[in-house]
C-alpha cells in the first residue's frame, strides 16, 4: 500500500473508531455532495461532480456536525489539519482549516498528503507552535514530526472544529462529507458522516 493510501486509512479509522468494530477493509474514498434521502441505513448522495451515490452507513454510525471557529480559537498546542495550496514562493495557503477535538490527538496520524478539495492541494495535519490574527487574516506555525513551517490563513478561510450530531442533519439538501471505503464490489460503506449544521458546511 503506498504511503498516501497508508495515511488516508488511518485517518479513515481514526474519524470512524467509535463505530467500527472491527478494522476497515476497503479503499478510502473522499465523498462530498449534499443528501439527496437517508433510507434506513443507506445514505443517498449527490457528489459533486453531479453524480448520485448510496453510501451503506454501519449500524451504529456516527454523526459528526461542525461549528465555526476563527483563527482566534487556536492556540499553541492544537492539532489542526489544514487543507492549502503551496504558492510559487513555497508558502502555504490555507483554503480551509479544522481544529481537532482532544481525543483526535495521537489518533489521527500527523503528516501531510495530496488532497483532492481543489487541484495541486495538501492536507496537512500538524500540532501548532505559534499563531497569529489580524483582520487581514492570520498566520499559523504548525510542526509536522520533525518539520515546521507557515501556513497562512486568509479572512475568507473557513475555519471549524467538530460536534457531536445525530441522524437528524442528514436531510435533503445538507452538506456533507464522508471518507468511505469502497469495497471490492464497487460499493461504498462508512461508519461516520461529517454533516452541515446551523448553515456550517464541512468544508474539508
């Protein structure tokens, strides 16, 4: 399994573990859309690429909901994943930014890898050193195992951290998004879906 496959599984498990039972087996598979219908278990999905897919949601899924936050709310020592894009002077560029909840720390591995939220971007998850507002934006320093460096966060980033939810937001039209895993047959199940609340939309 090659390393980006390899981060993306634990990642996968480490949002899912307090609904798996067992480990995962299948592919993961980044899933963004709104709900078309929740049937029972199966969750209806219009992607973003405008096709429509049932995700099989485990028995006893969770529901993720996430609230704003603003550069303001981290502090040294959070473990944050932030999605950017590198410019042509190297620096990062934060186009979205999640705050992890404690019990994330030390499950969700740290790291960085590509991401499919817009072309050429990474996500980058990192314990943070140093932070910094204005009201043009702010700045972040964030450790990645033995690497540090900037990532700055413009005034238009969204910024969120994560909250208990329930079946309740997947309704028709929310925003959601799902790491499933795409099993050998082509279907799709996950244990964990991140779901829009109170206008918040996932926007990993």
């Amino acid at each position: 399994m090659r390393p980006t496959a390899i981060f993306a599984a634990l990642l996968t498990l480490a949002l899912t573990a307090p609904a798996f039972a067992q480990a995962p087996q299948g592919t993961p598979t980044r899933i963004r859309g709104t709900v078309e219908k929740l049937d029972g278990n199966n969750l209806m999905v219009k992607s973003r690429d405008g096709s429509t897919v049932t995700i099989a949601l485990a028995p006893n899924y969770a529901v993720r909901a996430v609230v704003k936050k603003s550069v303001a709310d981290i502090k040294p020592g959070d473990f944050v994943a932030s999605t950017s894009v590198k410019g042509p002077d190297g620096k990062y560029k934060a186009i979205e930014l999640h705050i992890f909840l404690p019990a994330q720390k030390g499950v969700v591995p740290e790291g960085q890898q590509p991401w499919d939220l817009v072309p050429d971007s990474l996500m980058t998850n990192a314990i943070v050193t140093g932070v910094s507002a204005a009201p043009q934006g702010g700045t972040m320093k964030v450790k990645v195992k033995d690497s540090e460096f900037e990532v700055s966060v413009p005034p238009d980033c969204p910024v969120v951290t994560y909250a208990p939810g329930d079946a309740s937001l997947l309704k028709p039209g929310a925003v959601i998004f799902v790491i499933a895993l795409k099993k050998p047959d082509g279907t799709l199940a996950s244990a964990n879906v991140t779901a829009e609340k109170d206008g918040v939309k996932p926007p990993m």
